[in-house]
C-alpha cells in the first residue's frame, strides 16, 4: 500500500466533504508548489527559514511538480472553507515528504505555509494556471482561425443562399460565410489576449485579509522575484492587496470572456449542423467526414457529433460561467470564500475548450467540404434573386412575384418573364 503523505486537516476535509465528484485538479496542485517553492526560499532569504529546511520543500515541490505525488492530492474540488484544505492538503505532503528527506520534523503550518496563507496562496496559483491555460486555449483558437480562412479562400467563389430568420435572403460565397466565422473568433482571441496581463497581479504576501500580518517586511518583493524566476510570468504586486483577497473579479471576467468564445463556436457549430443538415432531406450544402453510425436502428445515418460535441461544450461552460459569477458576488467582506468553485469551474471551462477546439478543428473544419451543386441548386430555387430586382421594378412588384414564384414552384426569372416584366437580357 503507497504511503499516505497528507495528514489530518485533508483526512478531515475527506470527511466532511464526502462527494463522489472530481478531487482539486492538479494544474491548481502544481500552481500551488510553485507558490511554496518561491515561499520558502524567500523565507530564507528573510533569515525566518533555514537553509537545510528550505531546501528541503524546495526538493518535494519539484517533486510534486513531477507528478510523483499526484495521488496524495484527494480533496474534493466542491469544499468549503475557501480552499483551506486544498493548500493545507498540499502543505501536509511537502512537510511530510521534507521531514521523511531530513529525518528531522518540518510542520505544514510553521514551515510550510510560513509568511502566507491560503487567502493570497490559492488565488496567486490560480492565476498561474489561468495564464498557463490561456496561452494553450490562444494557440488552439489561433489554429482554428487559420484552419477557417485557408477552407474560406477555396470556396470564396462558389455563390450560396444566405439565411435570415431561417428564410431565403440574399447570395453569398461559401467562402464569405467561413470568413464570418473566422473574424467573429479573431475577436475572441484579441478579448483574450487583451485579459492576459489583469492576471499579472497579484497579493501574495497580503496573507489573510491583505494587511501582510505575520510576513517579513521584504517578504514580498523576493517571493515575487523567485516566483518570476519559477514561472516565467512577470507577476507584480497589486495596487490593494485587500482588493484582491476581498473578490475573484479578474477570474469572473475571464470567465465571461471564455464563455462569449464557447458561445460563438456553438453559433459555427450550429450554422454548420443546419448548412450540413440531409443529406436527402434537407440543407446539404456542408459535407461533414463521417465519423460513426449515428443510429442503431436507422441504417447508414450519419450525425454531426462534432459540431453537437461544441454546442455541449458551451453548455457546460456557460453553466460553470453562471456558478462563477454567483461564487464571485459572494465574496463576503474581506474574503472570496467560495474560491474551490470558482478555481474548479474556471480551469474546467478552459481544459474543455482547449481541447474541444483542437477536435473541432481536426474532425470538422478542417474536413468541411462544401457541395457547389447543391448550393448553386439552392440558390436558384430561393427568392433571393428577388432583391436584386427590387431597385428596376420596385418593392411591391418584386414582392408579388415572390409569392407567385414559391406558389408555382417556380424560379424568380420564370416569373418576371412570364409576366412580361422584363426580357431576358435586361435581367440583372
């Protein structure tokens, strides 16, 4: 049986919050030893800390960061306390681990957690896997756009039936609806790119409540120095450290901004679902790669699981976006207390993206064939000719032989020259 490095303040959590859901994940896990390992050796260099100590939790947090204690981390991602138990669990193995290297005692309170708490600890790494996970979700999102206007080059001049309200409207190109798609995502990039540097700052060293109560006075300055070194992520310190403790606003509003992106891959996802919709029956101007049976009773039929795989995505982040915002108005007085949520939620909504956008891209777009038969069949058939013709006959003209048309089954240009109304060579 593996050694069990945690001790009685996560045994006790175990308890208390008993659920069969998923436990803290490790990206918050590694964020947090990178914050211990930068405690420590500025505790040292304050002269609080020995050397040999030092080194010691130094030594496991790179350990912890190899994944070599992954399963000593088994708190429930839904606790209260304010994610107490997600630092004291992370605490309990670096001392215990520290102590079994020294054979000398190293305590999770007095050593470990030295110069912090978990009210500037949990946020700081939280901000640490946001940045990270951002910079993979704008990698994704950048191979997505690209994907999208290498598939809008090769169909910019095959014409189409554009849609409003689901009804015939105007002509298009293939290529200028795809283009749509990519600029609408270019947006989301920039938004996200924008937000990135909000997480820069932080408040460690503001300890409970961000008044610095039991940090040295250069304590600050040289953790921020160490955790720069660590991360390679210009961290500074924030203006108001009781600001920071107080509210997990930059995370809301990173949380907002993940969701208009899910939001927006949905409306792609759904446009692509509808233009790809048959293939006898329907749309069918989108040929989707078949990737399984869609049925187990309907021979041969083929659903679009990748485009209702991100409509789901959305889902889901637009329902951990609402428990984030919620868990953020929250924040009672001095402190965020409902930060487990709001970590769990965020770094969820950010992993599902990142890799719903990479099989989005593989399995759809980038497989997305457009059938120029069926779309130039379409549009024939459409009354959106019709608006081509309203500036020589008029509104009300145009508007009756609209009517005309789809009561006959017949085209728009049948219908002008049946009626007289213009020769064929004068049709625009």
């Amino acid at each position: 049986m593996p050694k069990k490095y945690f001790g009685k303040q996560t045994e006790q959590a175990l308890q208390n919050f008993p659920f069969d859901i998923s436990v803290v994940s490790l990206e918050l896990i590694y964020a947090i030893a990178d914050v211990k390992q930068a405690a420590a050796i500025a505790n040292n260099k304050s002269e609080i800390l020995s050397k040999y100590i030092s080194s010691a939790i130094v030594t496991v947090c790179k350990e912890i960061k190899k994944g070599k204690f992954d399963d000593q981390f088994v708190t429930s991602s839904l606790q209260g306390g304010a994610g107490t138990s997600i630092n004291m669990n992370v605490n309990e193995v670096i001392a215990s681990r520290a102590t079994e290297i020294l054979g000398k005692n190293v305590h999770p309170n007095d050593h470990v957690n030295m110069s912090q708490s978990t009210n500037d600890v949990n946020p700081t790494a939280l901000r640490l896997v946001s940045i990270q996970l951002i910079k993979q979700l704008i990698v994704e999102t950048s191979k997505l756009i690209t994907a999208f206007n290498r598939k809008s080059k090769k169909y910019i001049n095959v014409n189409k039936l554009a849609r409003t309200h689901m009804q015939d409207a105007v002509m298009m190109t293939a290529g200028q609806e795809i283009a749509a798609w990519s600029a609408t995502i270019e947006r989301d990039l920039l938004r996200l790119n924008t937000f990135s540097p909000f997480l820069h700052d932080t408040h460690l060293g503001g300890t409970a409540i961000g008044n610095k109560i039991n940090t040295p006075p250069k304590f600050i300055a040289t953790v921020l120095q160490e955790l720069r070194l660590i991360t390679k992520i210009p961290f500074k310190q924030a203006k108001n450290l009781f600001s920071f403790t107080s509210t997990t606003s930059d995370f809301a509003n990173l949380s907002n901004i993940v969701t208009l992106l899910a939001g927006d891959l949905s409306k792609i996802a759904h446009d692509i679902r509808f233009l790809a919709s048959g293939p006898r029956g329907s749309i069918g101007e989108y040929k989707l790669k078949p990737l399984q049976p869609g049925s187990s009773i309907m021979p041969g039929k083929v659903n679009p699981v990748i485009p209702e795989m991100m409509n789901q995505i959305y889902y889901h982040v637009s329902g951990k976006n609402l428990a984030v915002q919620m868990a953020n108005e929250t924040s009672d007085l001095q402190l965020a207390v409902m930060f487990p949520t709001v970590a769990d939620s965020l770094i969820n909504s950010l992993k599902l993206l990142i890799t719903g956008i990479k099989q989005f891209r593989t399995s759809c777009i980038d497989v997305l064939e457009v059938d120029e038969k069926r779309c130039r069949e379409n549009l024939e058939k459409s009354t959106a000719y019709a608006t081509l013709l309203t500036p020589i006959l008029g509104y009300d003209i145009v508007s009756n032989c609209v009517k005309e048309a789809v009561k006959t089954d017949k085209t728009i240009k049948e219908v002008i020259l049946t009626r007289g109304l213009l020769s064929a060579e004068k049709l625009p």
